[in-house]
C-alpha cells in the first residue's frame, strides 16, 4: 500500500478505491461476523473518500483547515487483532458502533480484549465468556 502523503493529489481517488478494495478482500477472511460487518463499513467509507477525491476542488488547499473543528478526541494506537492492523480509525468507528447496538451475540476473545481495555463500560454488551 502507498503512504497517502507519497500520493499525487491526481491518484489519490485510485489509492481509496484500493484500499476499499483490500478492506472487502480482508473481510471476506473474516469468520467472525461482526468484524466482517465492521471491516465492510470501512470498505463504504473508503469508498465515500475516494468519490470525494474524485470531485472537482475536492482537496482543500495546503495549510487551510477544511471543514468544521471537531471536540476533543482520543487517540488510539493501532493494534493488531486477529492478525491485521485496527487502525486507530478502525477503532473509533468500533466504539461508535459499541455505542448504538443493545448486546452483541459472538464476539472473537481478540476483539473482546480490545474491547474489554480500551471500554471497559461496554463490556456488559458482551456475550458471557465461554
């Protein structure tokens, strides 16, 4: 995969389409099912950022910010889970997606470590241990 600031502005439609492109080819690995959803969503989204690319103008000028300034965030580190890299990204979207779902019925002990350190709040969401 290409580093995205080592991408002309010109390619960079084509470097999200990849990349939405490898998100469903890891998701079609996946045998948990809530993971594969999950690496899905990110594929859509990809997919969303590569059709931004792809408008006219669609790449704000260097040293102007674009857009509104968002509240404070946590930052996440990547992990690896289930050998492949959750981005922090990744993780951001998982804990939204923890957020709106009532329970969650199978879950791998990998993305239930996740999880269990990184939102301990949720875990009443998970399934009992087996």
């Amino acid at each position: 995969m290409i580093p995205v600031n080592k991408l002309s502005t010109s390619g960079i439609d084509e470097h999200w389409h990849k990349c939405a492109d490898e998100a469903r080819s890891v998701a079609d690995d996946m045998k948990d099912e809530i993971s594969k959803q999950m690496m899905l969503q990110i594929a859509d989204d990809y997919e969303r950022l590569a059709k931004r690319a792809e408008r006219p103008n669609a790449n704000p000028k260097p040293g102007r910010p674009s857009g509104p300034r968002l509240r404070y965030q946590r930052s996440y580190s990547p992990r690896a889970v289930g050998g492949k890299v959750i981005t922090p990204a990744d993780l951001r979207r998982l804990r939204k997606y923890m957020l709106e779902i009532e329970k969650v019925s199978v879950i791998s002990d990998e993305m239930r470590a996740v999880v269990e350190t990184e939102w301990p709040e949720l875990a009443h969401k998970l399934p009992p241990r087996r």
